[in-house]
C-alpha cells in the first residue's frame, strides 16, 4: 500500500468508527484556534487604548463595534481576559476528548484483531508465531494509538498555523504572503524526513518482534535452556535485538532534532526579516507591528509542529498496516459460525480411514493415507520423531485441521 493510500485508509477508519467523536474534536479544535485569534485582534486596540486616549481606529476599531465593545481600556482588557478564558475551557474540553479518542481507536483495533484471531481457522492461526502477536496485540496497538495522537495534534498544528497566518495577513498581506511561501519551500525539502519516518517506523516493528520472539522462545523453553546451559546465548541474541530496537529509537530522534533545527533557524530568519521589513519599508505602527512579529515568531513553531507529527503519525503507521493486513488475512479464514454444539459421549471409539494432510508449501504430506482405530475408553499413544504427524493427526480429530483426502467417524 502506497504511502499515501495508506494515510487516507487511516484517516478514513478512524473516522468511519468514530464519526461523532471525530466531529466534536475537530469543531474544539477549530473553536480553540479561532478563539486564540480573536484575543489576539482584541489585544491590538488594547495596545492602541495604552498608548493614547483616543478610541482605537481602522479594522481594529471596526471589530470592536461590530461586537459592541466601547472603545476604552476597561472593556477592551476584559474582553481579552474572556476571551482567553474561553480558549482555556476549550483547550481543556478538547483535550480530554481527543485523549479519549485515540484510546478507543486503539481499543478498537485491539479487540477487532483479537476477535478475528479466535474465529479464524485452526490452519491459518496455527502457523502464526505467538511473539507476534502478542508484541502487535500490545506494544505494536500502543504505537497505533501514537499515531491517532500524532495526527489530531497534526490537525491542531495545522488549524492553529492557519489562525496565524490569517492574522499576520491582516497586519501585512505582502509580507504574510512572502513568510508562507518560505515555510511551503521549507516543507517540500523536508519531505524525505517525512518519508524516512515511515521506513524507520517499519524497520522498528521487525525489529521489535525479534526481541519479542528471542523472549518468547527462553521463557517458553527456560528448563531446556538451563538443562543445555545455553541461557547465555539466548542472552546474548536478546541482547543483539534490544540493541537493534534502541537503534532504531535513536535514528528517530536523531530524525525529529534535525527537523526541529531546521525550524528553528528558520524562525530566527523569518522573525528578523519581519522585524525590518514592518518596521522600514512599511512603517507599521507599533501595536501592529507586534502583532506581526507575534505571528511571525508562533508561525515557525507550528510549521514545526506538523512536520514532527507528521513523522510521529508515518513512524507509527507500519505498526497500523500490520495489524490491519493480519485482520484481513484472519477474517478471510473466518470459521463458520456453528449453530449449536451437543454433548457427545464416545462410546465404541474413532476409525481414521485413508488421511492424507498437506499443508500449503509443503515438500511431503504431513500425514499420507493413515488409517487406524482409537478405541474408546482406552488410552492410546501415538510415538514418532518430530515432524511424523502426531500434532496433525490429533488437529484433525478436534475439527481443527481439514484432511485433504480420507477422513474419521466416530462410534463405527
């Protein structure tokens, strides 16, 4: 899936599971930013009103009056003071629904492929490997919910850089104009980073999963270990794995600090180049101006903003990808569902008549026109090497693996 593709397929399940919550977080982001603005536009008359006595003028004075705010200072200060009150309560509503959020996404994504894992076929689950899944099932669904983090704060990033921007081109379009086709040059020449997030992000999975399978195989075998005395070297692949895992860790923030210099200078450039061009060639009053440089000086740091969340949503997205091709492939081998199940008591025992097994790739069967009797009541054992059958056999009596020729009835 193109990286693209996969970004709109993203998106779009969250946003078709949960639509409502996806609505209200995106209309408190966009009331924060706007509220944010406005206090902004206030604060400009109120400089105006603390440098002379007469009302404020010009757009400024105009949107006093169109809300019906008496041009003086008391009334302006308390309007500014309401209004970041208002941003706070906002912020505040939007932070906790956002968190609530992104941890139902991930629940989502966790109980839907936990699901799937117990309702597909025996033939399918059984060749997966347990550290797998445990490390998807776990850390990889804590990744993806990163990622929703990153893209709501990407959202939020983007809504609050526009507000500045539409602000900075009320003080000065010409130079706004200027600033924002420096920050979309900047954005293109960072597009590799963007790009080397989501390989650093895939190349993180595997190699999280070899830490979770050199785990998963000394524990599950810890009295063979200690019986050969090989503890060591499970130690020392572990030890190989978690190494690789930091490395991967360390590239990513080695990643994010340059994107995070790069905007910084960035910034120092764009805030002097604003500070002379408002101050001499165009000649702005100093209220005005402030807000330019204001602007100017928020404007870089959200730029910043969603180039680092966007590389925190990419870096996260293979673990999504992952776990959305492993529900594809497991609801594909969904069992059908059964209508009811009564209890059978064996009473004469199970005839196995011609069975033959192959499982997909295979060199040779894994069971080749086997036939015997379990008589019931009796325990019976079933020696061979590894690889001879046994497990197979006994997958096949449980209903868990189909016989491709041959079959077993019971109590014939």
């Amino acid at each position: 899936m193109k990286l693209r593709h996969a970004l709109r397929a993203f998106a779009g399940e969250l946003l078709a599971n949960n639509p409502r919550e996806v609505a209200t977080s995106l209309a408190l982001l966009l009331a924060a930013g706007l509220t944010e603005g406005v206090s902004l536009l206030v604060f400009v008359p109120a400089l105006q009103l603390l440098q002379g006595s007469a009302p404020p003028s010009g757009r400024f004075g105009d949107l006093l009056t169109a809300v019906g705010i008496p041009g003086q200072l008391g009334p302006v200060l308390a309007l500014c003071v309401a209004l970041v009150g208002a941003r706070a309560l906002l912020v505040y509503a939007k932070n906790r629904y956002t968190a609530r959020l992104h941890f139902r996404f991930a629940d989502q994504v966790r109980l839907r492929l936990y699901r799937a894992l117990g309702e597909a076929r025996w033939s399918v689950t059984g060749t997966l490997r347990s550290a797998d899944i445990e490390d998807l099932l776990t850390a990889g669904v804590d990744r993806i919910q990163s990622g929703v983090w990153g893209l709501i704060l990407l959202v939020q990033a983007a809504v609050l850089f526009t507000v500045y921007l539409a602000l900075s081109a009320l003080a000065s379009p010409a130079l706004t104009a200027l600033v924002g086709a420096a920050g979309a040059v900047l954005m293109l020449a960072l597009h590799g980073q963007r790009r080397r997030a989501a390989s650093l992000g895939g190349r993180l999975n595997d190699s999280r999963q070899a830490c979770f399978r050199e785990l998963s195989a000394l524990v599950a075998g810890l009295k063979v270990a200690k019986s050969f005395g090989t503890e060591q070297a499970h130690t020392q692949r572990f030890a190989a794995t978690v190494d690789a895992t930091r490395a991967g860790f360390m590239r990513y923030a080695d990643l994010r600090a340059l994107s995070s210099l790069w905007f910084q200078l960035a910034a120092a450039a764009l805030l002097g180049g604003a500070v002379y061009v408002g101050a001499r060639p165009l000649a702005l009053d100093l209220p005005t101006l402030l807000l330019l440089v204001f602007c100017v000086a928020r404007l870089a740091p959200y730029l910043g903003q969603v180039q680092n969340f966007s590389q925190e949503l990419l870096f996260a997205l293979p673990s999504w990808q992952q776990a959305r091709a492993l529900e594809d492939t497991l609801t594909q081998a969904r069992e059908a569902a059964a209508s009811g199940r009564e209890r059978f008591t064996l009473r004469h025992g199970v005839t196995v008549d011609g069975l033959s097994v192959v499982y997909p790739g295979a060199a040779r069967p894994a069971l080749d026109d086997v036939s015997l009797t379990l008589p019931a009541g009796r325990c019976t054992a079933l020696v061979g090497p590894s690889g001879a059958g046994k497990s197979t056999l006994a997958d096949v009596l449980l209903g868990l693996t189909p016989a491709d020729a041959g079959g077993h009835v019971a109590d014939m």
